[in-house]
C-alpha cells in the first residue's frame, strides 16, 4: 500500500494532507488518520468515529507514532474505552528526508 500525495509549496500545509486522509479512511475503513509532523505537532487529523479525537489517540497511539517519527514503520494494537483498535503508523518521507509519520487507526 502506497499513498502518494502531491505536497503544496508550504511543506505540512493542512490543505495537501485533508483528502488523502480523508480518502485513506475511506478505503481503508478506518476510523482516524492523521499526519504529524517530524517535530511532533499534528498538522492534520480526520475521524470518522467520535471516539477517537485528536486527544485520544495520540495519547494511546504514543508508541507507534515515536517509532514513525524516527524513519521506522510499525503498526499496534491499542485499546480505548471497551474496544481494540489496529493502528498502522508509516514515516512520511519526501524523496529521503523524513518530513513525519502517517498514522492510521482502524
């Protein structure tokens, strides 16, 4: 699986990440999906279930994220509230350099 973005002049501008976010949960049947930059601040999230919110997850999904954050690709197993959740979490790289992770929860 590949998702390939077309990245707008401004690197991490939320208008290039919203749609193929967007459209990854869609495919995918995911429920949350957001990239994070490589210092660690969300740029851009997108939920189709309610709970999971920006707070939650990253909360919870703290150890997959550090692993995509520092170039290594990993996926998890998580649990909020009474239910588990697959989190997949890929580096985002453009050409080599590590611009931040991708994090999918589904």
């Amino acid at each position: 699986m590949s998702l390939n973005l077309k990245l707008s002049p401004k690197l991490g501008d939320a208008l290039t990440f919203k749609a193929p976010l967007t459209e990854l949960l869609e495919s995918l049947g995911g429920d949350y999906a957001q990239f994070m930059d490589f210092h660690g601040t969300n740029v851009i999230r997108t939920s189709r279930h309610p709970g999971l919110t920006e707070l939650t997850f990253p909360e919870t999904g703290v150890p997959s994220i550090q692993k995509a954050l520092q170039g290594h690709g990993n996926s998890d197993l998580i649990r909020l509230n009474d239910r588990l959740y697959d989190v997949i979490s890929v580096p985002g790289l453009c050409r080599s350099d590590l611009i931040g992770g991708f994090h999918l929860c589904r």
